[in-house]
C-alpha cells in the first residue's frame, strides 16, 4: 500500500472513530481536516512525500472560495424555504384536520387508524418534507387514540416512525435537493424520479397494515361501537385534503412543468404555508418568530454540515481518496451490477451509525462517478440510493425518527416496543430498494415523459 493510501485509510478510519465521541458532526469534519492537512505538510517538508497536493497551509485557503461557492449556489436557496414550509405547515393546523377527518372515515375499519397515519404521512411528505415535524406530528394525532382502540404497541410505533420517514423520500425532499447540489444534476429530475419510488413505499405500508389486520386482527382491532359511514364524513375527508393538496399542486406542479425552479417553488411553498395558517387563524407575531427561529437552526446545522464535508472532501481529494476509492470499487470481483449493490450495501449499513446528511455529503460524491463510468444512469443510482438511506431513520442505534418518536411515547410503550414494530418496516424499505434496483423504469418513466430524455 502506497503512503497516499495508507493516509486515506487512517482518515476515514479516524473520522469513523471520532463519530463515537459524541462531538458534534460537523467540528468532526472540519477538524480532521485541518489535523490532516498539517500531517500531509509536515510528511511533504520532512521526507519529500509530495502525495498530498496541500504542500503549505496557503493552499488550505481555497476552502474560502469553495466556501463562497457553495453559498452562491442557487439550488440551496431553496433548503431554508422548504424547511420552513414545512415547519408553518406543521403549526398551520391543517394536519390536525386532516386527521380528525381521516379518522373518522377510516377509524371505523380494522386497521383503520394505521391506513390513516400511512395516508396522512404520504400528504405529509409532499408537503412538508420536514421528518423530525412529521413523526412528532403523527404520533402526537395518532398514537393515543390508536392506544385507546388497543392496538398493538408495536404496530403503533412502528408504522408511526416509518409513515413520518416518506418526507426524505417523495418530493419537495430536502435530501433530494442536497444530492442534486453534490453531483451537479437536476432538482426536476430527481424529484420526478422519486415520485413514483415514494407512492410505492407508501403503497407497500398500506398492503401491509390491510394485509396485518385480516391475519392479526387482535393487533389493529375494529372500535366496538363504530357507526356507519356517512356521505358527509367522505365529503369532509375531501374536503380536509383540499389547502393540502393545493399546496402540494403549487410546489410540485410549478416544478414538474417548468413553471418555477426549485428556489422559486420553495418561495411559493412557504408562501403558502404561511396563508394556510392565517386561514386557520393560527397565524401570529410569536408563531412567526418561533417558526423563523426553528428555520435558522435547522439551516444552521445543516449549512455547518456543508462547511465541514467541503473541507473533509477537498482534503480527501487531496490525497488522492476518490482515485483510491475509485481504483477499489472498480477492483472488486463482482462485476458492474454486483459494485452497485455492494455500494449500497455499504450505504444500509453505514445509515446504522451516520445520518443521512454524512452520508450523502461524503460517501455519495465518491462513489456516483464510479457508478456513472460503469455505464449506470446517474438520475436511477441516485434515487436508489436515496431509497436505501431511507432505512437509515429507522436503523438503531442512529435512527432519527426513533429518536423524534420515543420523546412524545406515552410510557406504556417502550424502546423494546419501538426497535420491534419498525423490523417490518424496515425490511418493506430494503423491498423497495430491490424494486427500484429491478425495475429501473420505476424512477426513470416520469421524468422521461415529461422531458423526454433523463441525466
């Protein structure tokens, strides 16, 4: 092993090390990077070791205009709009009322408050895309009535957490919006290629909570004193979908037609959240400024994040790690097909340890050149591997959405009952991914029909 080699091996090892202090990801990052970059001087002035391109700290100065390039991009404009659509949206009371007519509508089925939290988490998704907002929201509606109509603690958990993790996946995704930026490729693209993915996930909790009710019914019973079901309460169910539906038409549609970039639809998206919560009467000075604070720390931490994966990746690119990876990937003995699906498994199981963000800002710019010089649509990798990092929310320990979920759990259900009710969730989400891989069309139709070619 060359020294250039050995180098990009300690730094990724360090870096896998360093995540298990506890310090926050993004010093982690930034950190290592200047750590390494005074190691790769050092070897360069002390024994001629010139593999390292950083050879003085001057040259460690062009993060600054790598800095200032990733703030002029247009594309991430559209980050702190959407977060904050999604945030209003979550205050705004639409939800909530969706729910009340949801549940009344379905509540009087078996297994009907599961079909509803499915439901309500794919409108969620197309409207928010905000998970943390989402899995709060859900359980917070859903989980103690599911409680008093005695179903399973698992069942309600578990399709609780996975229903509130679509956001990451269906459009407007703020994941999706990340990708595109890291591999200079179409927002509209990848949007339109998730699209379907995401309705098919969706579609696979359904089948499975429809499916569970006519084996299992002891773990989604039917309410005892349920009533028939009345044209007004399907009217209302309607009619409760329609400020959401709108504003999923006016982000999404704006897009898909060609009417507004990314940026300019986030702006209207937020716009509209906003009037929906006036609508309501929810709309105030404090709730503005609440929301508008959640906004800023929520891009804070995310932008933190760029800064240090923009430092971490120029030093790795210093030292020559994507040639290595590249050279590695490309050895293995299994083939084009086989390195895809060995990439992303390496993506499942680093989703157990990272966050998606890591993730996509690290091991997603190494490894998409590869799969494109094997000859790989890149708009089809990249959403399946946006499908496959969908189970890094559900995978302990690092699953997010268990985290979001297990602060508003009633007591009665523990974290035994959690890390139990997601195992089916989870394995439909690797289901997915198999389908995505499979059957390529599944991302590729949409935007071939409405742009005629893709990426």
């Amino acid at each position: 092993m060359e020294v250039y080699e050995l180098l990009v091996v300690i730094f990724l090892v360090s870096f896998i090390l360093l995540l298990f202090t506890g310090y926050p990801i993004a010093w982690i990052l930034g950190g290592l990077s200047l750590v390494f970059t005074g190691l790769g001087i050092f070897l360069n002035s002390n024994f001629g070791i010139d593999t390292f391109l950083l050879t003085r700290w001057e040259n460690f100065a062009i993060i600054v205009d790598r800095t200032f390039a990733l703030m002029s991009n247009w594309v991430l404009v559209a980050l702190p709009m959407f977060v904050y659509m999604g945030i209003m949206l979550d205050r705004s009371g639409v939800a909530e009322l969706m729910m009340t007519n949801f549940v009344r509508v379905f509540g009087k089925m078996r297994g009907g408050l599961a079909i509803t939290v499915v439901l309500m988490g794919i409108l969620l998704a197309a409207s928010t895309g905000i998970v943390g907002a989402s899995v709060v929201l859900l359980a917070t509606l859903s989980i103690p009535i599911m409680m008093r109509q005695n179903y399973s603690k698992e069942l309600a958990s578990g399709v609780v957490a996975a229903s509130g993790t679509l956001g990451i996946l269906i459009p407007p995704s703020i994941m999706l919006v990340i990708m595109a930026d890291q591999l200079s490729i179409s927002v509209g693209d990848l949007f339109m290629g998730a699209m379907i993915p995401g309705l098919v996930l969706g579609a696979f909790y359904l089948i499975y909570v429809i499916v569970l009710a006519q084996l299992h019914p002891s773990s989604m019973p039917a309410p005892a004193d349920s009533e028939k079901l009345t044209a007004r309460e399907v009217w209302g169910a309607v009619v409760a979908t329609v400020p959401t539906a709108t504003l999923i038409v006016a982000v999404l549609g704006t897009i898909f037609f060609g009417i507004a970039t990314p940026s300019e639809a986030s702006g209207v998206g937020a716009f509209g959240a906003t009037l929906l919560a006036a609508a309501n009467k929810r709309l105030n000075w404090q709730m503005i400024r609440q929301v508008g604070i959640e906004t800023s720390l929520t891009s804070a931490f995310i932008f933190g994040i760029f800064l240090g994966a923009t430092a971490f990746a120029l030093v790795m690119r210093s030292l020559g790690g994507d040639e290595f990876i590249a050279h590695l990937l490309k050895g293995l003995p299994f083939g084009p097909t086989g390195i895809v699906i060995f990439i992303l498994f390496v993506a499942f199981i680093a989703g157990f340890f990272l966050d998606w963000l890591e993730i996509v800002l690290i091991m997603l710019p190494l490894v998409a050149p590869v799969v494109k010089d094997l000859g790989f649509n890149l708009i089809w990798f990249v959403v399946v591997f946006a499908v496959c990092l969908q189970t890094s929310f559900l995978t302990p320990p690092v699953g997010f959405s268990l985290f979001y979920l297990k602060g508003v759990l009633p007591k009665e259900i523990t974290t035994r009952h959690l890390y139990i009710g997601i195992i089916p969730f989870v394995i439909l989400q690797l289901l997915a991914v198999a389908a995505t891989f499979i059957w390529p069309e599944l991302v590729l139709w949409l935007p071939r029909k409405m742009y005629g070619s893709v990426g």
